[in-house]
C-alpha cells in the first residue's frame, strides 16, 4: 500500500544552511545533505527510488567522490519530484532510515496539514524495504553467502566484491540486486538465510507473511 504523507506550510525557519521557509527544496539544502550523507550513497539512492544503472552510471562519473556522487544522486531524484510539496518530507524519512536523524530534522517540515501522495513506494508489498535493509546489517559479514543462495549470479558478486564500496553497502547492493529480478517470496528469502545459518532472521521474515 502506498504511504500517505502530510504536506503543506512550514515554519519561518533558518538552521546552520537549511532554508526552510519555501516548500521545496533549495540547491543549498541539497548541496547541504550531500556534504553530509558520506558513503550512503547507495542506499539513499534505492531508498529515494533511482534505478541501479542510474546510481552506477553515477558512481563511476565522479570515481570515488563521495560528495559529487551524493549530489548527482540528489539532483536526480529531485528532478523527478512530481510533487514539490512533498519533497521534504520524503528526503527526511530516507535520511531517518540512513540513521542520520539529526541531518533530516533540519529539512523536516514543522507545521504540516493538507493530506497528498507520497511519492516513494516500496517496489514490494510482501517485503518492505526496511526490512531489507535490517537483514543486510545483519548478514553483512556473509552477504556473499546470501547471495549465492539467492541465485545471485556468480558475476554480479564479483563486480559487488571487487568496488571499493564498504561492506554494509555491498550486502545491501546485493540483496537489493535479487530484490530487483522479480519472483520474491518470504520462503526463498527464509530458506536462504536458514541456509546461512540465520535462523531468527528467517523466523522474522515468516513472521511478517
């Protein structure tokens, strides 16, 4: 099911660059976050709903820098924003999910009314992307194994092993990659993290059937 946000006035606020007293996102307060964001890049990217091609078209451009990387990837996805209105709020619930609470609080709206469309959905309505992302922190250490289980093909972990992106990445990137071929079920995902000796993860992912 689509999430529904809330959307509408803000407060008259400025905080440390952040401006929030227009609707929509400034170039500031995108140029902001993505001197902050760091590595995440990748994650933010899924999470903000950009395709993979699109983040490693990105990624190999800038070559290890992390700010462009995160900006281009910003700027992406604000391009695509159908709804100014909403824009905050969706950046802010993408940044708590990264664990950077304080960075969303200072983009977050205030005051807000007006029910409208969130324009982030899940590409899933059996496995939600939270849970993706709690089951790769903690298989990070055998994300290979996971994929391998996962019918994940032989090359695509190479090329995920050999980037120079740190290891929670990889793991995320990897699941998200079996995430993105279609045909997902809890019990393949189960069966494999039981295969891996994970058995809490598994009875969590059956859990939530």
């Amino acid at each position: 099911e689509i999430d529904r946000i809330q959307g509408g006035p803000f407060s008259d606020l400025m905080e440390e660059g952040f401006q929030r007293t227009r609707v929509e996102l400034t170039d500031q307060d995108i140029d902001e976050i993505a001197k902050q964001l760091g590595t995440d890049f990748f994650r933010a990217g899924i999470l903000l709903g950009l395709q993979l091609p699109e983040i490693d078209r990105i990624q190999e451009n800038r070559r290890g820098d992390h700010w462009s990387i995160n900006l281009d990837i910003l700027n992406t996805w604000h391009r695509k924003v159908t709804n100014p209105a909403t824009e905050r709020l969706q950046l802010a619930r993408v940044l708590k999910r990264l664990g950077k609470g304080r960075l969303a609080a200072k983009i977050e709206p205030t005051v807000v009314d007006n029910p409208g469309p969130h324009t982030f959905i899940d590409p899933s309505q059996d496995i939600s992307m939270s849970e993706l992302d709690e089951i790769s922190r903690e298989v990070v250490e055998d994300w290979q194994k996971l994929a391998i289980y996962l019918h994940v093909s032989q090359d695509r972990i190479a090329q995920i092993r050999c980037s120079n992106e740190d290891i929670m990445t990889k793991s995320f990137r990897s699941i998200w990659w079996w995430f993105e071929q279609g045909n997902v079920s809890r019990k393949v995902l189960a069966d494999a993290l039981v295969r891996i000796d994970k058995r809490r993860l598994a009875s969590k992912v059956f859990e939530h059937a």
